[in-house]
C-alpha cells in the first residue's frame, strides 16, 4: 500500500494565484489503498457514508466499520450482511443487512449499541427481504428493499409497498428517486409515488445512478451509457464517459461537487468526468488499486472519494495538489529528472531517457506511455535546457538531445549535473568538475578543474566568481576561482559538519543554504560559517519522495516536477481546484483513567475516581493528514507547543473539575477549538464528613491523651520509686563489691608478698646449701693436700692430727636439713604432686618448686649445682613424668596444681 502525504512547499516562497475549480488532468490523485486486513476482515464493503465532522463508516459483510483516518474500528449487532449505511452524525447510524435493518447508538463510553428496527424478525422463513438503500428525506429515515420501502418516522414504522420491484433509490438535491423494474422512474412524494418516465419496452435499462445537468435528468445506467429526460424521453448522451461506460458494467455512482461525476465500474475501475463527460482521471490496477471491480462510491466533505473494491477500500484525496506517476507496469522505472520542451515531456530515470506528449500524460487513458530515446538505456541523472538545448547528464556521459537523439559532448563518463559560467559550461561528474568552451556553435572539452576531486552532484554558481560544490562522500566546498577557472580560495564544509543525512545546497534568493533530512542551515559571509541551524520538519513529504539530492523541477510556472522511488509526481503550485481548507472538525475519541496497576475507560463530564488520576484523552481532525494539535488545561493555563501527537496524557491530577480544550491548526489555518469537560473525585478522606470525623477523633484524642498522660504520671511515680529502690540495691551492690575488691586486691597483696618470701625463703636456703656444699668440697681437698704432704714431710703425727682436727672441725655433716627445710616450705605442694604423680623423687619436686617460683635454667642449675643442660635434661623428663605434651606449658601447670 501505498501511503503518500500532503506535501508541504517550504522549499519554494509562492504565493497560490489561481482560484480555479479544476482537477489536474495529469497523474493520478492522491490514493492510499487499505487492505481487508487493516480492518480485520470484515469482507466487502457494499455502502459508505461519513459524519459531519469527516469519521467515514462503510457496511461490510460482517458488520458496520469506523474509520477516522488513523484507526479503524467495527461493530457487529445486526442479522446478516450489512448492505447499507445512513450516517446522521457520529453518534446516530442506520444500517441495512439481509432480513434486518436498525439504528446504531453510541453510548456514555463511545461505543455503539445496535437496535433492530425491522418488525418481522421472528418469521423470516417466510420473507426475504435485502435492504440495499437507506435514505433520508427530512427527518425520516427510509430503509428500501426489493419490495417495500419501511418509513421510520417519530420511533414509527411505516410499510410502503413498491409498484413492482425497486432495482434502486437516488436522492439528487433532496428529491428522491427510485427505479421500478415495471414503472420505471418514481419520485416520492409522502408516501406515495410519482411517475417521471417509463422505460422503453425491452430497453433493459438499469439504472446505477442519477444527478441534474442544465435543469435536467440525466441516469446513469449500468452498461447502456448515459441518457437525460427531455419531455418524458429518454435521450441518450453523447460524450465520452458515456460511450466508455457502456462497456465497463457501472455498478456504483458519485456526484463530485458540482462540476464532477465519479463512475465505478465492475471490470475497468474507476473513471471520473467533468460534468459535460469528458474523461478527466481513469484510475484502474495499472495507476495503483488492487482491484478493477468498485462496489461503492462515496464522496466525503473533505473532498476525499472513498472507494469500496472488491478486495479492499481505497481512497483519493481530491483537494491534494499532488498527482503521482507509479510504474506498477514496469514501464519506465524511478523518475529522477524530468524537463518539458514543445509540449514534449522527458523523463530521465534509472533505465534510461523517456519522452512522451504533453497531452499523453492525461489520466484519460488505461496506462501512461512513454517512449524510450534511442541509445539512451541506462542511468539519466539531469535534464536540463540550456541555450534551448537539452543537455543530458547521464551515467555513460554528457549529451545533448538534437532529433530525438543523443549527442554526445566530450569523453567522460558520469555526469550529475552542468551550470553555465560565464562562457563556460561546468559540468559535475563523478570524479571531479569537467569545463567545456563553445566553439563553432558546438561544446568542447577543455579541461578539468584543479583541486576539486570526488563525485561532484550538485554545482551552484553563486555570483561572478564563487562556486559551491556539493561531494556527497565528503562534503561541501565554497570556492573562489580565477579568469583560468582555478581555485584560489578554497572553504571545506565535512559532513559531519551537518546533522543529518543527504546534505545538499540551495540557492535561495541569494541566500547560501545547506538542507539535511533533519536541519537547514544558513550561510554566513561574515565568519565564512554555517551558522544558524533550523529545524524542518518533513512529514508532509510523500513516503516515496527520493533524497532531496534529487532535485525537484519546475516544468513550468504551474507545475513542479518531484522524483520518486518507481516513479514520480507532479505538483500543481497554482491551481485550488478544491477549497483545502474546508471546516476542520476535531472530535474527542477516547478518555482513560489509569494508574501504575491498572485503568479504566472514562466519558465526558464523567467524575472519576480519585485513585485513577492519571488521564490519557485522545483527539484527532477525522481523515485529515498533517495536522497540528495544541491544548491547555482549564482556561488559566498556556497553550502547549504545536504537536502532531494526537492525544495527552494529564499526570498525577489533584481532586477537582477540570476543562481541556484542544485546537488543531491544517496549513497554517487554525480551526475552532474544542472542549471537554471531566472531573477528578474528592478522595473520601477530604470529604466533609471525613473532616468532621476528625474533628471527633481530635477531641477524643485529646481526652484520651489526659487519660495517658494521667496514668504515665502514676506508671512513671511508680517506676521512679522501683528505680530507686534499685538504684539502692545496685548502689549497695557496689559498695559490697568495692569491699571485697579492696579485701581480694590486699589478700593478693599478702599473697604475693608470702610468695615472694618464699621465693626469697627458697633462694636463701639453696644459697645456703651451696655454701655449705663448696665449704665441705674445700675442705675435702685441704685434706687431700695435707695428707700428701704428711707423707713426705718429717712434720710430727700429732701436729698433723691437730691439723685433721682443725679441719673436721669446719666440715659440716651431711644432715638434710636443706631438704627438710624446702619440704617444710612447700609441703602442701609437694603433698598434692605425690598423690598424683608418685613416681616423682626428691629432686623432681625441688625442681618442680623451683619452677613453680619461676626460676630461670641458669638459677636452677646454680641452685641444685648442675649444669643448665643438666636442667633442659631433668625438665624433658620430668615432662614424661607428668604426661605433659609440647604444646603445654610446664610453668602455668606447676601453678595449677
């Protein structure tokens, strides 16, 4: 599908001139084709209508479908097919099915409730009736079988019996007329018919449609053509669409306006004519519907022709200006350039050059034609007329057009594009600038331009001697050049120096510009910079639209030619043959109420709950493209920017009513704005009696707080008192354990003093032992030197005696008493080391003392007169003896026991 959208001219300042009521002739009108899927396949449509405020409604197979131009909705509720559809307003619907017929109502949340209206639902195996036509004349609805017309007046039906068979109804400037098989045409006239004109016999006229020209009658039959009545005859027209249509089975018909007719036929698509017949649009499978076969035609009050096909619905929007080339046939490919020269049109595109008459592109025909140029497949970059020459730049080179064949000018390849310069012809191409010279009437090369390298697609001449130049891959260079074409001054733009895609330059009343898909920027002389930056906004560009490296041509003063991928448009600048503008209406689609769990659909003037207070509202100008939307939230607030998101979202909203109004703005034209009106609840707990309840809970409070704070008087009297009490014991407690600290502290004291004249008790005796110990060794040896002596010497006997007498005099006994006195010291110890340990002997528990008062190796050995080796030996063993590892200390369990 095709989606193509009204296209904005700000690339060119003009000014519409022209007010005539003229639809171009050349190129099919805007379309956009909507597949059976896009409305979830609801089948056929066999009937269209639309609102005042432009929602379209269509009567399917499976039902009644909504389309606002963004999103289509549908409805089921009647019996049978859906055949017809009367749309009163967006809120008030009729439709007509297979043995049903009723009213569609829209209720508080928007949605439409189906009521039948048909009175003879409970015995339809005994009737069968179809209503294919609903129409309305003053306030009443008719709904138009086969056989019978049902009057709804006053929620009243009344039956209305046909002449014979009714094979259609048409309502032209509020008469309304009906065909009868037998009777030919009626019109009715408050409940009863009137004849116009009866049919030739065996005619087999059957007519698709009627309308008024020059004070006359004129149908339109199904495959007879068109005849007027003139003093009760039939005459036949005529005129082009007349003598077309006889061979196309007309099935559907549509006045456009005044001045336009629109014919739907089963095997050839649509035609649409003047009012005098003369073929203006022939649109079929070849120019972009997917189907040849339209069951409906309905024009809306935006000028959009709605169209009901046989797979699908399309639509063209008469009032666009545009008119689009597609190559569904495969016959000329992407246009990129085109020129018109003595009513001939040319094309260039990726296959080649084209040309065809001027008068060839009228929509008149089945397909567009165009004629190839000999020697000229392949890629056509630029048309352009120069001198009234037709230069063509081309991927294989640059040529002229001279009798419908191509010259060609020089030897290089690739040529984007040519400017003239003074007496020069430059011309871009893909590896730099090419000059040409005139001589002899005839272009020459000359030479290329120095310092310019790259493929050079665009070539702007900007006053006598400045050139700009445009290199895709790398950017854009401003250059001044001397009277032999050399740059002496060079100023390069990069890429990146502009944001976004496809930069190129424009020329704009002497005014450097450069154009991306995102920004414009504008030349500054001054500081030899882009400077400022604005932003554009391409959405009224058609999706198909190419690059804008492809530049856009004026044909002529009236129409611009627009390249597009398969194909290319044209764009009238003058000619309104449709007043655009029209009434805009904005309508409120939808509001919801939501919160971060869930959400809710809301209404108008609706109060919501407090707790949902988040509210999304959606609005839109129904089947209208490129429209902008503004709003602001009750009347003391601003106008929010210009948007083209069709909806707002209203945040975290306090209790209270609210009004939002919304405005929409079509081509600079800003419509009536609209309002709705909703409510936010007051929570319950800002309510009045919620308040008064807390006037209550406040004064109970209060009262309860006195009794609080009495009893915590009383429980913190109390507790003062047990504290204190406590505060007594403890300060006793205290007291008590200072004492027995101070009586441990001065036992410790003892104790260690006790200790310590044990210790000092127990190095005084072995000093003491030791003394009497050397004493006694001494002595021992004084008798061994004596008695030497007395051997050799001749001293007497007795004088040696007295000697020995003297000495054992000295010597001191071997009486224990060193022992006696230790086991005295550390009786209690010892006593427990036996009962433990018997195998220990005396020297054990001297060591075993000595150690327990922490003596040293070296004070042992002093003290038991051994070596301190002696006493690492005695103390491994005494480590055996008393089962002790190597990880226990002997000391600390010497102290334990």
């Amino acid at each position: 599908m095709k989606r193509l959208f009204t296209y904005s001219l700000f690339l060119f300042l003009l000014v519409f001139t022209a007010q005539a009521q003229q639809i171009p002739e050349k190129g099919v009108p805007q379309l956009e084709n909507y597949t059976p899927v896009q409305y979830n396949n609801q089948g056929k449509v066999w009937d269209i209508d639309s609102a005042p405020n432009g929602v379209v409604y269509m009567a399917a197979d499976r039902g009644l479908l909504e389309f606002d131009g963004q999103n289509w909705k549908n409805f089921s509720g009647s019996d049978g097919f859906t055949r017809s559809v009367h749309v009163v307003n967006d809120s008030l619907i009729y439709t007509g099915s297979d043995l049903d017929f009723g009213v569609w109502e829209r209720n508080r949340y928007l949605e439409f409730e189906y009521r039948s209206l048909y009175p003879f639902r409970e015995d339809l195996l005994d009737i069968s009736e179809e209503f294919w036509d609903i129409q309305q004349v003053g306030d009443d609805i008719l709904f138009i079988s086969d056989f019978n017309i049902y009057l709804f007046r006053n929620d009243n039906l009344t039956k209305i019996s046909a002449p014979n068979r009714f094979d259609g109804s048409f309502k032209v400037n509020g008469n309304l007329y009906l065909s009868d098989e037998e009777s030919g045409l009626l019109l009715f006239d408050d409940l009863s018919f009137e004849p116009v004109i009866e049919f030739p016999e065996n005619s087999e006229i059957e007519i698709a449609g009627v309308y008024h020209h020059n004070n006359e009658i004129v149908l339109v039959t199904y495959n007879s053509g068109l005849f007027r009545i003139n003093s009760g005859e039939l005459i036949p027209i005529d005129s082009p669409v007349s003598q077309t249509i006889k061979n196309s089975n007309v099935f559907s018909f549509e006045q456009i306006d005044e001045n336009y007719l629109a014919f739907g036929t089963v095997q050839n698509g649509l035609y649409i004519s003047d009012i005098d017949g003369n073929i203006i649009h022939y649109i079929n499978r070849n120019k972009g519907l997917t189907n040849n076969t339209i069951l409906s035609l309905h024009n809306s009050q935006n000028n959009q022709l709605w169209l009901g096909l046989d797979f699908g619905v399309s639509s063209l929007d008469l009032k666009n200006q545009m008119t689009f080339f597609y190559d569904y046939r495969g016959d000329f490919g992407t246009g990129y350039t085109a020129q018109l020269k003595n009513d001939v049109f040319y094309l260039g595109t990726n296959k080649g050059l084209y040309r065809s008459s001027w008068q060839e592109l009228n929509n008149d025909v089945e397909y567009f034609r165009f004629d190839i140029i000999p020697e000229s497949k392949g890629q056509v970059w630029m048309l352009k007329e120069i001198d009234d020459e037709l230069f063509v730049g081309h991927d294989r080179g640059l040529f002229i057009l001279n009798d419908n064949k191509l010259e060609r000018v020089g030897n290089q390849e690739g040529f984007w594009t040519v400017e003239t310069y003074k007496d020069y012809l430059l011309g871009g191409t893909y590896n730099g600038i090419a000059i040409f010279q005139k001589e002899d009437d005839k272009w020459s090369f000359l030479k290329t331009m120095d310092l310019i390298r790259g493929s050079a697609n665009q070539i702007i001449v900007d006053n006598d001697n400045t050139l700009w130049v445009n290199i895709p891959t790398f950017g854009i260079i401003r250059t001044v050049l001397d009277d032999d074409l050399i740059p002496i001054e060079r100023d390069i733009f990069l890429n990146d120096t502009f944001e976004g895609s496809d930069p190129f330059i424009v020329n704009q009343r002497d005014s450097i510009r450069v154009r991306t898909d995102e920004f414009e920027y504008a030349y500054s002389a001054a500081d030899s910079s882009f400077s400022s930056r604005t932003n554009l906004d391409y959405r009224s560009v058609p999706e198909d639209m190419m690059p804008w490296i492809y530049r856009s041509t004026m044909l002529n003063q009236n129409i611009q030619f627009l390249p597009l991928y398969n194909g290319f448009a044209f764009n009238y600048m003058e000619e309104n043959y449709f007043d655009s503008s029209g009434t805009a209406k904005l309508i409120f689609r939808k509001i919801e109420a939501y919160n971060n769990e869930d959400k809710v659909q809301a209404f108008a003037e609706e109060t919501i709950p407090h707790n949902f207070n988040n509210v999304r509202v959606e609005f839109l100008v129904p089947n209208r493209q490129n429209v902008l939307y503004q709003h602001r939230l009750n009347s003391d607030d601003n106008w929010s920017s210009w948007t083209y998101e069709s909806g707002v979202d209203l945040i975290n909203l306090s209790n209270g009513d609210y009004d939002l109004t919304v405005r929409a703005k079509v081509d600079e034209t800003v419509y009536e704005q609209s309002t709705i009106t909703f409510q936010i609840a007051t929570p319950w707990y800002l309510s009045w009696y919620a308040y008064l309840a807390y006037i209550l809970l406040i004064f109970a409070f209060v009262y309860l707080l006195y009794l609080w704070q009495k009893h915590i008087f009383k429980k913190q009297e109390k507790q003062f008192l047990i504290s204190k009490q406590h505060s007594l014991r403890d300060q006793a407690e205290k007291h008590r354990q200072k004492i027995l600290r101070i009586e441990q502290e001065r036992l410790q004291e003892d104790f260690n003093q006790l200790k310590k004249e044990l210790k000092d008790k127990t190095i005084e005796l072995a000093n003491k032992a030791k003394e009497s110990e050397d004493k006694n060794r001494l002595i021992d040896k004084l008798k061994k030197k004596f008695k030497k002596i007395e051997e050799s010497s001749d001293l007497p006997k007795s004088r040696w005696k007295e000697i020995h007498s003297l000495l054992n005099s000295y010597s001191t006994e071997e009486d224990n008493t060193f022992e006696i006195q230790m086991d005295q010291l550390h009786q209690e110890f010892f006593q427990r080391l036996k009962s433990e340990y018997s195998q220990l002997s005396s020297n054990d528990l001297r060591l075993c003392a000595y150690l327990k008062l922490g003596f040293n190796s070296k004070e042992i050995a002093d003290f038991m007169n051994i070596q301190p080796s002696s006493v690492y030996i005695n103390r491994s063993r005494l480590r055996k003896k008393l089962d002790l590892n190597t990880e226990q200390d002997l000391h600390e369990f010497l102290n334990t026991v």
